[in-house]
C-alpha cells in the first residue's frame, strides 16, 4: 500500500511541476482537447495505462 500512496504522490508532483513551469501551454492543449473524438481520448488514455502497467511490471520483476 506504501507503494501506491508514493506513486500518487510522484504523480501529483509531476503534475504539479508541468502546471507551475508552463501554465499557458497546458490551458491550450486543453483546449485543443475538446476537439479531438473521446474515443481517441479513450484509446490515448488507455494506452498511457497500458504503457505505465508494463513499466511498472518491468522495474518490479
């Protein structure tokens, strides 16, 4: 569980780091955002998971 309390915490500081060191970029590719179909979110989004699964997979095996 330790584990995954730091993953989110490493997430959140990246997260943080990419809002603090370019805040107008982010607002545009947001607004870009809502323009492309959810199904490509979707599929993006589960790529990135997938992606994030198996990196985790590797550096713990």
């Amino acid at each position: 569980m330790s584990d995954f309390i730091a993953a989110v915490g490493l997430v959140l500081v990246i997260e943080g780091l990419l809002y603090a060191a370019m805040p107008g970029r982010l607002k545009r590719m947001i607004a870009m955002m809502l323009d492309v179909p959810d199904n490509t979110l979707r599929y993006a989004g589960l790529m990135a998971a997938t992606l994030g699964l198996v990196v985790v997979w590797l550096v713990r095996g």
